[in-house]
C-alpha cells in the first residue's frame, strides 16, 4: 500500500545522528578487526605458496578441526551468511560475538592448507556480528536491523576499500528488488570509516587503473550486453551448483566428520593434480594474471569454478566473492581473444559482472567496477552488469536471500 509523504515512515534526524555517531564507532572497530583478519590472510597465503606441497595434504585434517570448532562452540553461528539473512529478515535475533573468532580461525586454516576459498562472507559476517551487538543499546524501530546493515557495509568496506559498492551491497543483497535508502547515512559513516581505518593501518587495497576507455555506442552496446549475458551465466552456474553439490554431498555423507575428511583428501589430490594449486586460496593469482597481459589458461575460470564449489560444500570456511572475481577476470581474458576487444576492460567487466549475478546484486558491481578499475569505463560496466543482473534472481550464493514481489 502506498502513502503519502507526510504519512509514511519516517527515520527521525534524532535517530539518524544517534545512529551515525555509532557507526563511527563500528566502523573503526570493524575496520581494525578486518584488517587483523585481512593481514593474516595475506601472510597466511603467502606461507602457503612457499610450502604447498607439504600443507595440501593435511587439508582434510585441517578440517577435522573446523568441524569440530563449529559443532564445540558454533551454535547458531555455524549458519554462516544464512544467519545473517534471517537476522536481517526478522527471522531470529541472534547473531553470537563467538562468530567473530571462531570464523577468522577457520577461514584461515581453510587457506592455510590450500581450500580453494574467498573471504568476503567471512568480512560481512565479522562486521554484522560485531555493529549488532551496538543494537541493544538504542532502542528505537528497526534499530537491530540497521546496525546489521551497517556492520555489513563496515564488513565489506574494510576489507574491500570500495566504500561505495559496499553501502549498495548492504542495502540491495538481503531483498532482491528493494533498495532500503532510510538507513544511507549511518551506513555510509559506517562504511567510509572501516575503508579509511583499514587503510591507515595497512591492508592492501586491489586496485588496477584501466587508462583505455571504450566508448558507449550501438556496436559496444550489443556486445558488451551479450558479454553480460555470457557472465550471468557462469555467475548463475556458479550459484547453482554451489546449492545442488553442497546437498548432493550432504546427502551421500551425512557425518560432517568424515564428509570433509574424505572429501578434503580428494580435494587436496585435484587441487595438486590442477597445476600444482593453481588454484588454492583466493584467486587473487588468477586476477593479476588477468591484467598482466599473459598467463591466464582458457580453462582457468571453470577449474576455479567447481575447485570452489567443492571446498565450500564440504564445509571448509571463507566466503565466495573473491572467487567470483577471479573466475569473472579470467573468463573474461579468454572471451576478449574471441571477441578482439581490449583485454582488460572484458576481464575488469567479467569480473563484476559474475559477481553481480551469483550474488544478485546491481549497484554495488557497478561500483566495484568504478572504485577498482576507475569511472572512465562505467557506461560499459552499467550495460554489463544490467544484462548479467537479469540472466539470474532464480539462485543466489545465499540460500537466505529473499525477493521482492510486487502486486
């Protein structure tokens, strides 16, 4: 039912300094928290690539323990991204400070050993955990609501730097279709807050300035739409088959015991076989290659793919958007050749638009694209982005995610 202006909710000015000066808070807290995570992620994946052969094969062991963490100590966190949804749903309201230890730990055995694994999910989640728990001390409507969308903003601006796409990831990812712009500015204190903290402390930001540019007309127009076609797809695959092998492997192993035991010394043995981890950790290896202008295989971006979706499966923790941003870039190297385009505008394409679709969102790639690779280039990042949004909606990396239906 719509309402008049005077008539509608109103978030008062009250409420909105109250709740933007503790978002400066959160975001200083999460910004430093993230880049405790960020940092030892960094050194962890370079301890690994130094010792590879020798930490692969304890992978299945190492999650022995992941497994045994969430089951001792997990509760309710052990849901992941998906008690987040239902917090920011209205479904539960209760998001356990143990979440922020317990998923920095394991995320980084995950990676310590080799899982193929991103760490954006474990950001938000360490960022939602964190701004929640300030809820309890403003009591006004919706509070709990909008400090779980700030600290997810505080969560991905930290870790990321990209403070605008982070504020449009929050607000558009709980609900497909619904743009909440009532709580912008505390979100928006929140999120520039962490990315500066972050920063000022020393967490590496990935940047890579695009100085080509290519202008907008009907010939670009088509092809850059069918590109965002091609990448909605793989996004779409992604989704979907991260939903059907996590079930399919639940199913055939019920003991999470001996699914990530027996599941991770096949992980370790493929992760070996495929050029010697390849594509262990994040994927970040696979980015640079993408805008270094060599290296990248034109089967890059499908080993990634299902490497990914078999570390997340079996219960190994980190997030997927890292992931994405690889398998994107990569795809997009390969879909540059075949259409003779400049290379790294396809890849910087690829890799927001794979990410818009798995994740079903539509501004905040369109920032990632202007943040990271810079704004010269984003009429073709808009057209992209606009085809690879509507290829999906159906699936989506969180089972949580709900739509919004209009009557």
């Amino acid at each position: 039912m719509l309402k008049g202006i005077k008539s509608g909710e109103i978030f008062s000015l009250k409420n909105h300094l109250l709740a933007s000066l503790v978002a400066l808070l959160v975001g200083l807290i999460v910004g430093l928290v993230d880049t405790v995570f960020g940092r030892g992620l960094l050194l962890i994946s370079a301890f690994r690539a130094e010792r590879l052969p020798v930490l692969l094969p304890f992978l299945g062991l190492s999650g022995l323990l992941i497994v045994y963490l969430y089951q001792r100590f997990g509760g309710k966190s052990g849901k992941g991204m998906g008690q987040i949804f239902a917090v920011g749903q209205g479904e539960d309201d209760e998001l356990p400070l143990i979440l922020v230890p317990l998923i920095i730990s394991t995320t980084w055995m995950t990676h310590l050993f080799g899982g193929s694994a991103g760490r954006e999910g474990v950001a938000v989640q360490l960022g939602a955990t964190i701004s929640y728990y300030f809820s309890r001390f403003l009591s006004f409507e919706k509070s709990s609501r909008l400090f779980l969308v700030m600290g997810m903003a505080a969560g991905f601006a930290g870790l990321f730097q990209t403070p605008i796409a982070a504020i449009f990831f929050a607000l558009e990812v709980l609900v497909i279709g619904n743009l909440n712009l009532t709580f912008l500015l505390p979100v928006t204190v929140a999120a520039f807050t962490s990315s500066w903290t972050s920063h000022s402390l020393g967490l590496e930001k990935f940047t890579h300035h695009i100085p080509e540019s290519m202008e907008l007309n009907f010939f670009s127009l088509v092809t850059f739409a069918l590109l965002g076609l091609v990448f909605g797809l793989v996004g779409n695959l992604f989704a979907v088959s991260l939903s059907v092998v996590k079930k399919k492997i639940a199913e055939l192993m019920k003991n999470p015991y001996h699914r990530i035991l027996l599941g991770g010394l096949i992980l370790s043995i493929f992760l070996w076989l495929c050029h010697q981890g390849r594509y262990s950790g994040l994927g970040t290896n696979l980015i640079d290659l993408s805008f270094s202008g060599a290296g990248i295989k034109a089967y890059d971006w499908l080993l990634k793919l299902g490497l990914t979706v078999f570390t997340l499966s079996l219960g190994f923790q980190g997030g997927e958007v890292t992931p994405l941003f690889s398998i994107g870039a990569s795809l997009g190297v390969a879909l540059a050749e075949l259409f003779h385009l400049p290379v790294e505008i396809v890849a910087a394409s690829g890799y927001i638009a794979v990410f818009g679709s798995a994740t079903n969102t539509f501004l905040a790639p369109i920032f990632i694209g202007g943040e990271v690779f810079g704004f010269e280039n984003l009429p073709i990042f808009f057209v992209v982005v606009a085809f690879s949004y509507i290829v999906n909606r159906q699936s989506s990396i969180y089972g949580g995610q709900k739509i919004l239906v209009l009557d």
